[in-house]
C-alpha cells in the first residue's frame, strides 16, 4: 500500500468542520512524505462511488480561505448504510492504496467510522480509522465539547441579545425563538450568555430534556405579562410531552433522525389562542450553523486542533478511536486532548446535565453559563438602552 489518505464528512455542517479538514490537510502535507490526499466528495456516497477530491496539491491560500467558508468544502451525507457497503468501502480503500481514513462528523458518523473499524480489523487490514468529532448539538459521549457547538451557542446568544434589544424597545408582544437541537438542549441553553446581567437575556428557556407541559408554559407567560409586556422565550426544536411524543407533529422521518413542525409558531399561536396576547414565532434555522460572521475563535482553532491530532494519532499507529477535548484546571480556559475508543461515542448520545437546569425547569444554571462562556469566544458586545 502506498499509505494515502481519505477524509469523509458526515451529517450536517458547520461553521467549523472546514477548519478540521484545514487541521488534517495542513499536517499531511507539512509531513510531505508523497501521500495522495483524497476527500470523498459529498461524504460515503462519493466514498462508495470512488469519487474522490484531489487535495494533494491544494495551495497555501485555499488552505486558509476553509477557515472563513461555512458548511464542508468537500461535501456531506446523510447516507443509510449496511454490511455491504462497509464491504464496498474496503475494496475502494484497497483499489486506490488507502491506508488512513478520516471520519469527521457526529454520532451517526463515529457509528460509521467504528463499524468501517470493525471491518478492517475482521479482515485483518492495515487500514487506520480515525473519527475528528464534529457536531453543532454538543451530543458526542465523553468528549467535554464538540468542535461546531461553540459557534452555534454564539451565534444564538447575540442574536437572542439583539431580539431582546428589539422586543424593549417595542414591548408589544412576546417572541418565540426556536433553537436547533433534536434531543439536547446545549444549544437552547447557550442563549442565556446573551447578557450575564439577565436583563437581556431569554426570559423562559423550554429544553428539550425537560418534559414540556402546556398549562405550565401559559402560566409561565401569563405570571410575566403580570410585569412586563415585551418577553422572549427560547424553546428547542425537539420539546416533547410527558409521553415522549412532540408537541408538533413531526413533518418527516428517517430511520435515526424527526424533522420537528415548526415549535415557535405552535407555542405562538398558543398565547394567542389561549391568552389573547400578541405572539410572534421566529427560527435562525440554518443561519445557526452557517454564520462565519459568528464564529467562534475558540471552536475553529479547536475544530484545526482536531483534525492535527487526528492526523498525528493515526501516523503513531492509532485506529478505531476518536479525538476528545477535556479541561485543564485553573482559572484560564484551557483543553487538552486525548483519545477515546470509538466503541465508547457510537450512537451515545450526550443531553444536558440536570445541574445545568433550573429548579422551575424553564431556564439554565450559572454552572451551565460558566462551563460554557469560554468556547464563545470574546464576550458578547455591550449594548445600551436609555429606556
């Protein structure tokens, strides 16, 4: 085998996975030994169909433009797989003299990067399997934190911020922001970094941890209107009731993932309906995770950190694992790495803590606001209102 090398990007992007491609690439050809460096082009189906990406050659100012460029430079999936296409990707690994792959994605990718592991092994293979973890949610097991959720909580604690602003100086109504997140509410909880004051921060934060109760979210609202007339809630895409079920009637299913109705003008509609009061739903969406303009600093030189790593790792013989952050005691924000059996992520998925919730089940801790400022970045810029 000539000791090539393929990098595969899997599940939904973000405004860091490109900075982890960035880590990978940067380091192999800094080690400039003649390896091939082939990305799969638009994830496994493009693995499958041996449609690679050349980046062998890639300048030194194309390096650097992927980190300000959003999303996967090379392309993702969302593809399901079985026995034998993992079959399938062995004889493209073999054909085309590929000796380290490189998983960069969420749970659904480290399943993929463990069982190509599995396979390998079975068949006795020098093949070394390495997954870079990546994932806006925040719920890959063990890891402190993913590369891809600093950006998002960023991006949804300034722009909360903003609406906050918005919603006192016409305070006419109350606006619900839904926030990205199935089943983990990391990115739901980062909205309350808008203000560390509290004063224009989310008033009511619904997680998708806590089982949502209607008569409770009303007289949550309806005990505000008492004081206030203008009031933001923060509620997740994934809110369910007691039963399991969500509050929204799912718009489409696929065999691992729920595409939720639209939970901020269901909950808005509800004030309306049940209070008479003015309600607005709103939803960044996609915006959440493709904001370059906030990214966040820490999250894309930990995303580049990664991919190095993972690089290095796998050069020392090191297979089947995957890259993990954890904190360094003191009073300065510091990771390290290390790595972790893969068999140890796959498909684990990892929610919020409960001493990250408040004891009213509508808002998060000041443990959550600590454990979670550092990865954002530089502070949240100051606003003022006279008012």
């Amino acid at each position: 085998m000539s000791g090539n090398i393929l990098i595969v990007h899997g599940g939904g992007p973000t405004a860091v996975m490109n900075s982890s491609l960035y880590g990978v690439v940067k380091a192999a050809k800094d080690l400039n030994d003649g390896k091939k460096i082939f990305a799969a082009r638009n994830g496994t189906g493009g693995f499958l169909k041996e449609d690679f990406i050349d980046l062998t050659d890639v300048s030194e100012n194309e390096l650097e433009l992927l980190l300000q460029t959003p999303g996967t430079s090379i392309g993702t999936s969302r593809d399901p797989l079985e026995r034998p296409e993992y079959e399938k990707m062995v004889e493209v690994l073999l054909k085309n003299g590929i000796e380290y792959v490189f998983f960069n994605g969420g749970n659904g990718t480290m399943d993929t990067c463990g069982k190509l592991y599995d396979i390998c092994r079975e068949k006795d293979l020098a093949i070394q399997v390495m997954g870079i973890p990546k994932t806006m949610d925040n719920d890959l097991a063990i890891t402190d934190h993913s590369p891809g959720f600093a950006s998002a909580a960023r991006y949804i604690a300034q722009s909360v911020k903003e609406v906050c602003f918005d919603v006192r100086s016409l305070p006419i109504h109350v606006v619900v922001i839904e926030t990205s997140g199935r089943n983990a509410g990391w990115i739901t909880a980062a909205s309350a970094l808008a203000d560390p004051t509290g004063k224009y921060a989310p008033d009511l934060i619904y997680l998708p941890e806590v089982a949502f109760d209607e008569a409770t979210f009303l007289a949550d609202i309806k005990e505000l209107l008492k004081t206030k007339s203008g009031i933001v809630v923060v509620a997740s895409e994934g809110l369910t009731d007691k039963e399991g079920k969500p509050i929204v009637k799912p718009i489409f299913k696929t065999d691992r993932a729920t595409y939720f109705g639209d939970v901020s003008s269901h909950l808005a509609n509800l004030i309306i309906k049940e209070l008479g009061y003015k309600a607005r739903g709103e939803k960044p969406g996609l915006l959440g995770r493709a904001s370059i303009a906030l990214q966040s600093p820490v999250d894309r030189d930990e995303a580049i950190e990664a991919g190095r790593v993972a690089f290095e790792a796998a050069m020392a013989g090191e297979s089947g694992k995957m890259v993990a952050f954890k904190r360094v005691e003191g009073e300065k924000y510091a990771i390290e790495t290390f790595l972790v059996d893969i068999k140890e992520v796959m498909m684990h998925e990892r929610k919020l803590p409960d001493n990250y919730i408040n004891e009213s089940k509508n808002g998060v801790t000041q443990d959550f606001i600590d454990w979670c400022q550092p990865l954002i970045g530089e502070e949240i810029p100051e606003m003022i209102s006279f008012n």
